[in-house]
C-alpha cells in the first residue's frame, strides 16, 4: 500500500446511507443518488503527505497553532468516566505531523502509517495539490460499503467474523487496558483485508474528513472518542481564525471501543471543527469520476 494517489472506482447509483439502529446523528437510513467518482485506496501516509509538504512548503494547522501543538492520547491506568475526555487526552506543545507523540518522536519508519494532527485546511490543500478534492460525506459512505447495502459494517453483518479483527479498533477496555498489547495507534495502511470496491482502512486506523458540515439532533452525545474542539484538550486555536462550523468525518479510529463507541461503521459519523487536529484523525482524497 503506498498510500500515494492510487484510486478505486465507486460506481454511480442509489446507495442507502445513515442508520436507523445505532446513534441518532445517523438517523435516517435514506436512499441517495451518488454520481460516480473515484476515492484513494487508502488514507494518506506520512510518505505522501511529506511530499507535498516538500513540494509546497505548507505549514499544518497545528505548525501554525499558538503554541504550536496538537492533542495526543494517553491510556489511564485504570476504569475512568466515559463523559469525560480529558482523563485521555491532553494537548501537547510541539505535536504535529512531523512529531506525532510529542517533542522529539518522529515519523522515521512510520512511512505507511496514516498522516495524523491534519486539520482540514491541511487535508484540502494535500488534496487540491493532487488535482483532487475531499469526498463528501455520502461519497464517504457509499465507498465505505463496499457494496453491501444496508450491512451494518464494512464487511457484513457481525463485528468480528468467525473472530478475526478487520480494523485497527480498540479491543480490551477502554482507555485503560488494551488487549492486543503493546500501545494503541495507528496501524500501516492494508494492515486489514479491504472491502468490496477494494478500499483499505475505511473502518477504523484514522478517522478522516470530509467535505460535508456535520449536523446532528440537539440531544445526541459527542462520541467522547473524540478530542472534539481542540480547546477542549487544552489546545490553542491559531491566532486570528474564529471558531467555525463542523465538519462530518468518517470511519472511527483506533480508539473505537464496543463499549461506549461503537463508531467503527460505514454509517457513524461525529463532527470536529475545522482546526481540530489529533492523534487520530487523517484523511483520503477523491475525484470525480
């Protein structure tokens, strides 16, 4: 996987998008017409995205961000309040793309991984580099499924078939044991089998964004998976941008868990504002067929 500009084919159609079943901000499953169009094969990497940055010279939301940092995350060392993010994530000074565990880690070795601390201001101007843009949200769905309309994930009806794992999600109990070992983070793209259209990671690894404005019922809860507002990580938005609109994104992340975020479905969604920038949140590009 080379997380470049490789692109698959989504066919034009009818695609049913949403869920009545799960979270209210999906709500409702509905028909749409989609036009065909392409979408990359996987999110982009830390490889693809240092290139652009070396062709351009672009300076990331959170390069640019007073002081310059981004949110990480933390595992705890025990059970914690779900509501309540801050015992997990934390704003930390000098995290970007380039260090994204802090002052002095980098992305050596990391060329595969998904590219992550991106806003959408970063993700619209690697995708305008590449003559390309970002899917919108529907776009996003319908490629997501892989053509199995109205399963609930991207490879059918059962989160773990004959109990394989097929996405980079949280397994164990979240944020405070993870079962797999080691640290949770994000995986080299392909680690998992793609879907039905061939797309790597639209399930788990990075949540990405997307082009369409995130609107949901008053009374839904923020998937506290989320660092949300960056603010509220203790981050600093860059100087002069007011607090915008949110932005839909898809797909969950590695910090999806079974038991209080269950977003690691075609169909789930949360919203960030536009310069929010995490540990876990990337992108993919598309194009018009």
């Amino acid at each position: 996987m080379g997380g470049g500009d490789a692109m698959i084919a989504v066919p034009g159609g009818r695609y049913v998008v949403g869920s009545d079943e799960h979270y209210a901000e999906e709500r409702p499953a509905r028909a749409v017409a989609i036009a065909a169009f392409r979408i990359d094969a996987t999110p982009v990497t830390n490889v693809a995205f240092a290139a652009f940055v070396a062709a351009t010279g672009w300076v990331t939301v959170a390069e640019r961000a007073d002081p310059p940092g981004s949110a990480v995350f933390a595992m705890t060392q025990g059970p914690v309040d779900l509501h309540e993010p801050s015992h997990w994530w934390r704003f930390a000074a000098g995290t970007t793309w380039r260090a994204p565990f802090g002052p002095g880690s980098t992305i050596v070795g990391r060329d595969d991984h998904p590219v992550v601390h991106v806003g959408l201001a970063d993700a619209e101007a690697y995708a305008a580099w590449r003559g390309a843009r970002l899917p919108t949200e529907t776009e996003w769905e319908a490629a997501a499924r892989g053509g199995l309309a109205g399963a609930a994930y991207a490879w059918g009806d059962e989160l773990l078939p004959d109990g394989r794992l097929l996405a980079n999600v949280w397994t164990g109990a979240f944020p405070w044991y993870f079962a797999r070992g080691g640290v949770p983070g994000t995986t080299p793209v392909g680690s998992f089998p793609p879907n039905g259209f061939g797309a790597y990671d639209m399930i788990g690894n990075v949540w990405e964004w997307t082009a369409s404005p995130f609107t949901a019922p008053a009374a839904s809860p923020r998937c506290a998976c989320a660092a949300g507002d960056p603010t509220e990580a203790g981050a600093a938005r860059p100087a002069g941008v007011a607090r915008p609109a949110t932005v839909a994104l898809k797909g969950g992340s590695y910090l999806c868990a079974a038991e209080y975020c269950a977003r690691y479905r075609p169909a789930a969604r949360i919203g960030l504002t536009p310069d929010s920038t995490t540990a876990h949140v990337g992108f993919r590009c598309a194009a018009d067929a």
